[in-house]
C-alpha cells in the first residue's frame, strides 16, 4: 500500500489540482439533508463553548491591564508581557499541537487542553505575584494552541463537506470573532464591578462543564496507523513561529528598526525558510509539502491572515480613535464593539447560506470586497462626535464581511483532505488566525506613528487596512478561479 505522505505522480498531482480548484469554486451540494440530530447538535455547542470561551480569553485582560499592574507590582515594560507570553505561547504551538491531535487522538488533546485551561485559570485568578500570574498566563496560551486545532479538527471531523460542515464553521467562526468583542467588553465591566482577577476565574466554571460534558458526547478520531512525530519539523516550525510573534510584539513596541525586533524577525526568516528543507528530508513530515502545494491551502490561509489581522487591528485603531480622540472611557469605548460583535455574529448566520448558493470561493471575494468597503468608509469619521452613528454603522457591516470571509477562509483551507489530516489543517488555519490576530496590531501601530496627528496616523492606518483586505479578495478571486 503507498504510503500516505508519499509524493504523488505528476498525473495524479494535475487531476487533484483541477478537482481543488473545482471544488473550490463549485457550489456545494444543498439537495442532501442539513439537518443535525440531538446528539450532533450536542457536539457543536460543547466545541462552540469552548471556541467561545479561547476567543474571550485573547481580550479579556486588555482593559485590565493596568489595574493587574497596580495590584501585583508589576514594572510598566512588564506589563505588556502579560499578553505577549500568551500569544508566544498560542501561536507558536499551535501547528505542533494540531499534529499532536493527530496522532495522539483529538477527544484525548482537547480534553487536556480544556483541563490545564481550567487549572491555568485558576491560578492566574490566586495569583499573589507577577512570576504566577505569568505562567498562568503563558499555560493558558499553551491550552489555546491545543484545544483550538483539536475541536476545530473534531467539528470538520463530525461534520461532512457540505452544508452541515458550512453551517458549523459559520457559527464557529461567529461566535469566535463575537467572543473576541464580548472579552473586551466583559474585561471592563469585571474590572470595573469586581476585579480583574474574574478575568481569570470566569473561565473555571465554563472549562469544568466541558470537561464533565465532553466524553460522553465526543467520540474519539485518530489515524489507523500512527507515523512518528517529526521532531526536527516541530523544533524548527516553532521556534521560527515564536521569533516571528516576539519580533512582530516588539516592533510595536519598539519599531521596525530596534534590534529587539531586527534579531528575532531574521531568526523567524531563517528558522521558516528551513523548515520546507525540513520536511523534504523527513520521512514522516510535520506538514507533508503535498499539503502545502495545494492551492486552496496556502490561498485560503493567506486570505485568513489578511482577515484576522486586520479586523482585529481595526478594533485597535477604533478603541485609539473613541478614546484619545473623541474621549470616550474604556468601558464606553468597548460596549461601542458591540455592534462589531452583532455584525460577526450575522455575518456567521448568513455564510452557511451563503456558501450553499455560491462557493467558499465567493464567499472570500464578497466578505473581503464588503469589508474594505465598510473599512474605507471610516476614512469619513472625523475629530468630533457627530460622525459616531457612521463608525457604528461602517463596523457593523465590516463585520458581516469579515466573517463571510473567515468562513470562506475555513472551509476553504480545511476541504479536500481527508479526516486523518484535519488536525493538521485546521492546526495551520488556527496557526494563521492566533498569526493575523498578532500580526495586525502591531503593524497598523507602525502605521499610525509615521503621521504627526494621531487622528492623521489613524486615517492612514485604516486606509493601509482597507487596501490590505481588498488584495486578499481580489487574490482569492484570482487565484481560486476554476480552471
């Protein structure tokens, strides 16, 4: 029997490189029955929840950063590791993570990861001084990289390609992007009304649901037969992730020209340049480079950064905006995402139907095209208040966009592999989300400092954002064409 990573011929390659692309732009098959019975519906609110709770946990501290400096002592230039070592953490294992699920079991993985999350917050919740809270904080962001890509792999897994599968990643991705908001705003009003420290301890209760929860519902997915781990691949593939969020973190902070940003992004070069060179020579590869070759794979998940990193980024300039513009206070500022939040959420009840009559392709194109429109439309806020209703308005239906878009993004970069490999592609997808969110702030900061007006900085930035979202649509329509 050939072996699962062996290169296929050149005939084989073109017959499934044509398939993709047709695949792809096809429409799906909406004749079959979309129904889910009791016990998948089951299945998809436990993964949901937990997806949910991951999405609050990259916002929820935000806000509360300085109250948690205030109250452990922490140093102003530590402070901002609080949410630096968490993203370190998420993004950089996530792909080794993905694999893991893999080969060890899906079910087996997620419900480790929910259970050190729940453990991680608590004791970031009783944490007494920095160095506790810190590891918490970086446990929590190791819990991220493995429940993410397992129960992404475990909901493409329970659901077949097709309308099902479409309607599960819209309320996925939904509620992903709506949990992003909701821990902005839930930061704020527990900070405010009680104290960051339920920041953390929120997450208890919901992490020991699942755990009680989980095994009787999920049902356990794994290869028949189990390859090695590539060891060179992960060591490589990882560090090479965790340089580039460090250097991506420190040319925020610092610019595009500190050493403390130079040295880790050219490590971060070096490290993911070799890892294909890594793979070629493994004989059990991390990420198979036929997978890497396929088109929907690499133009799906190029479409995915563009719209995490700049839907998140443009929280970040809209929070500068509202608050060192039109001085709105924290709290005022993140209930004002709240229609962000709404227009996600419609915009992931909307994508299943959406790519039912047209394609993940077209879903891509009209999410981003929607999105950079609705971005553009900032560039009409100005210095005073009287432009609030259009900054709401122009959220909300970037929002519908964006999650059309990441909708098409994941079942785009998720479709055509078989089950035995979706925990490493959505471990890549998930890879490409925690990246995008990382990525964005710290690029449009870069943006916002070359003008001499913060207003004129953010208007800048946003422009940048919009042109950025409208490249990924007309590369997703290029690109994903049918041949």
């Amino acid at each position: 029997m050939a072996s699962l990573d062996a290169p296929p011929t050149q005939a084989t390659s073109a017959r499934t490189d044509t398939r993709e692309d047709a695949r792809t732009d096809a429409r799906p098959d909406t004749s079959a029955d979309a129904r889910m019975d009791g016990r998948t519906r089951l299945v998809l609110v436990v993964l949901l929840v937990a997806q949910f709770m991951l999405a609050v946990d990259f916002s929820i501290l935000n806000v509360a950063l300085p109250v948690i400096g205030e109250g452990l002592g922490f140093s102003l230039g530590g402070l901002q590791w609080i949410a630096t070592s968490f993203a370190l953490a998420a993004a950089g294992f996530t792909l080794l993570f993905g694999r893991l699920a893999d080969l060890l079991g899906r079910r087996r993985v997620f419900l480790a990861g929910m259970g050190v999350l729940g453990a991680a917050s608590l004791a970031g919740g009783l944490a007494t001084t920095p160095e506790l809270l810190m590891a918490a904080r970086v446990a929590q962001g190791l819990a991220t990289a493995a429940v993410t890509p397992a129960g992404l792999a475990l909901l493409t897994s329970a659901f077949p390609e097709g309308p099902l599968r479409a309607r599960a990643l819209g309320l996925n991705g939904a509620l992903m992007s709506a949990g992003f908001t909701t821990g902005a705003v839930l930061g704020g009003v527990l900070t405010d009304l009680l104290s960051w420290r339920w920041a953390f301890l929120v997450n208890v209760p919901v992490a020991l649901a699942v755990l009680l929860v989980a095994p009787a519902v999920l049902k356990e997915s794994r290869p028949a037969t189990r390859p090695r781990l590539d060891v060179p691949g992960a060591i490589t593939v990882t560090g090479g992730l965790l340089a580039l969020v460090l250097g991506l973190t420190g040319a925020g902070e610092h610019g595009w020209t500190a050493p403390g940003t130079l040295v880790p992004l050219a490590a971060a070069a070096l490290l993911l340049a070799a890892f294909p060179l890594v793979e070629r020579r493994s004989a059990a590869p991390l990420v198979p480079l036929r997978i890497l070759a396929r088109r929907t794979v690499v133009v799906g998940n190029l479409a995915g950064l563009a719209a995490f990193a700049t839907e998140t980024s443009l929280v970040f300039l809209m929070t500068l905006h509202l608050q060192d513009v039109l001085g709105f206070s924290p709290l005022a500022a993140g209930l004002s995402f709240g229609v962000l939040g709404a227009g996600t959420v419609l915009g992931g009840l909307l994508a299943p139907r959406f790519t039912g009559r047209f394609s993940p392709r077209a879903a891509l194109v009209a999410g981003g095209a929607l999105q950079a429109a609705a971005t553009l439309a900032l560039l009409g806020i100005g210095d005073g208040r009287s432009t609030y209703g259009l900054l709401l308005a122009a959220t909300f239906a970037g929002g519908v966009g964006n999650m059309l878009a990441i909708v098409g993004f994941m079942i785009t970069a998720t479709s055509g592999l078989p089950d035995t490999e979706q925990g490493m592609a959505t471990g890549i997808a998930t890879m490409t989300q925690q990246i995008g969110i990382t990525l964005g702030t710290p690029v449009m900061s870069a943006v916002v400092v070359t003008a001499a007006a913060l207003p004129d900085g953010i208007a800048r930035a946003v422009a940048v954002n919009a042109a950025l979202v409208a490249l990924a649509a007309l590369a997703s329509a290029l690109l994903l064409r049918r041949r």
